[in-house]
C-alpha cells in the first residue's frame, strides 16, 4: 500500500537524496508512513497553536514549535 498523501516517487527521491543508490519499494511505503504519521501530528499541533493565539492561519512559527513539541518517531 502506497502512502496516502506523499506520492511514492517524492518519498523515492528523499531516500535517493539522503544518498541511496537502489531504494526498494518496501522501504519508500515504510517511510511515506512514517513521514504522513509524523506530518499529522506536527500539522495538528500547529494547528492547535494558531487557535490558541486566535487564528485560523497557520504560520511557520506554529509548525517551527509544534515540531519542538512533537517527539520524532521512535524505531520498532
């Protein structure tokens, strides 16, 4: 199954970015995962911040704090 929002071509190049040679097709849906789950949480964080200060907008200060808050993924 391919990530939802992430296109499985954009999550292939990250991973050749990072400096693979082959990537497998495993391995772009296990990070099109992990990214979606993490972008969700970081995205309803910030989310919650900019209701907090009154708005409905999102801005960059709100996603640059809620990754602050948001613990990274953890390994199995």
């Amino acid at each position: 199954m391919p990530p939802e929002e992430l296109s499985t071509a954009a999550v292939r190049r990250l991973i050749e970015m990072a400096g693979a040679d082959r990537v497998g097709d495993d391995a772009v849906e296990e990070l099109g995962k992990v990214l979606e789950d993490y972008a969700m949480k970081v995205g309803k964080e910030a989310a919650e911040l900019a209701r907090h200060a009154g708005r409905k907008t999102v801005k960059a200060q709100d996603v640059q704090l809620a990754v602050k808050r948001v613990p990274p993924p953890q390994g199995p």
